[in-house]
C-alpha cells in the first residue's frame, strides 16, 4: 500500500499511529505528498482530487481518503483488537470523539495556513480570534469526555492524541495544560505509546 504522507500533518500521523497499533507499518510504501492550498502536490492532485494527505493507494489500486476512511480500512486487515468499535453506543462515542479531535485539527491546520501562506496584509484578526476560541471549545469538549478515555485505544483517543501533540508542535507558546488538567494527564500517559513515539511531529 502507498501512503502519500507529509510529516508533521496530524492526519497522517493519526494513520501512521493507526498502522503502528495494528501491525501493518510495515505494509506502508511512504511517498512525499506535501503541498499546500497554493501550491498542490501535483502526483497527489492525479489520486485525490481534493488534494490532502493522507491518502492511500491500497494494494488492488484503490485510492483512499481521508485519514479516518483510511483507519477504518486498516482496521479491517487485522485480527487484533478493533480501533472501530462494532455498532453500538462505544462505536458512537469513539466516532463522536473521533469529529471532535479533527474539528481540532482542522482548525489548526487551517489557522497555521492562514499565519504562516497568507500574506500579512490580507490577515484578518476577527477571523484569526474566532479559530483560536474554536480550539478552546474543542479542547474544553475533550476536557469534558476525558474521564471516560481510561486506557482505550480507539479511533477517538487515537485522534485526540494527535490533535493534543499538534497543538504542542505547532502552538507551543500557548500550553493548553493549565486549562485542561485532566487532558493533560490522560495525554502524559498516552503520548508515551510506542505508536505516539515513534511518530512525533518535527520541524
Ligand atoms: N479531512 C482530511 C484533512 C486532511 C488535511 O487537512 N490535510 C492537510 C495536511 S494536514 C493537507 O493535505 N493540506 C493540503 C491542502 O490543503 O492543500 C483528513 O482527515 O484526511
């Protein structure tokens, strides 16, 4: 399977969290699929017409996208325990929380277009203001639900550690832990997986 990948995209990292989990890191060809919203990655742009990473190119052709479409046909190779719950109220929540990590990421990613591609003059701080509380929101979301988290691995931890570590890559003047003490300890602990490790974002 080919995986278009781009380092420090926390979607990609919530795939390659995924692959690592379930054994099948090993299966992923990596290909550069970096671009941006200005300047697309054009053997990317011949797959996906939407133009993000991840996505994959699995074993008979297929193209897949995006990252939790991609997760969920991972997790469909393996018999381990499953990251997607069979249907029923767990497999709700873990989709639920899964929407609410990638509200988070989405967010992020887009405002970090919009501080670092578009230019200074054109910035619009109404605009800038409103995404940040966006993060708040959905930081005060996970804050709200992560009493439950326990030591499970599903499609929503997986996904929150991901947009928790985004928001330590790419936002570190802005510590969230203070505000969100029990994310802060359930993530202390999360981060420390193997999977987590071994997929840390880096400039
Ligand atoms: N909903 C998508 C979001 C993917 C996404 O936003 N990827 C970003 C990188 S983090 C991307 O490819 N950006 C390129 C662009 O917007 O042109 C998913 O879950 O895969």
């Amino acid at each position: 399977m080919k995986l278009f990948y781009g380092q420090p995209s926390p979607f990609v990292r919530k795939v390659m969290i995924t692959a690592h989990e379930l054994g099948l890191i090993d299966r992923l060809e990596i290909v550069d699929g970096g671009g941006t919203p200005v300047a697309p990655n054009q053997d990317l742009a011949k797959v996906n017409p939407i133009r993000k990473i991840p996505t994959l190119v699995t074993d008979d052709g297929s193209v897949l996208y995006d990252s939790g479409v991609i997760c969920e046909y991972l997790d469909s190779l393996h018999g381990r325990d499953k990251i997607f719950p069979a249907a029923g109220p767990a497999r709700f929540e873990a989709l639920r929380l899964h929407a609410l990590a990638d509200g988070l990421m989405d967010t992020a990613v887009q405002l970090r277009y919009e501080m670092t591609l578009r230019p200074e003059q054109y910035r619009w701080d109404e605009w800038i203001d409103g995404q940040m509380s966006r993060i708040e929101s959905t930081l005060a979301g996970i804050e709200a639900s992560v009493g439950t988290f326990g030591d499970s691995l599903t499609i929503g931890t997986i996904s929150c550690g991901c947009a928790l570590g985004y928001l330590d890559f790419r936002y570190s003047e802005r510590d969230w832990r203070p505000a969100f003490p029990n994310s802060g300890d359930w993530y202390a602990d999360f981060s420390q997986r193997d999977s987590m490790l071994a997929t840390q974002p880096r400039l």
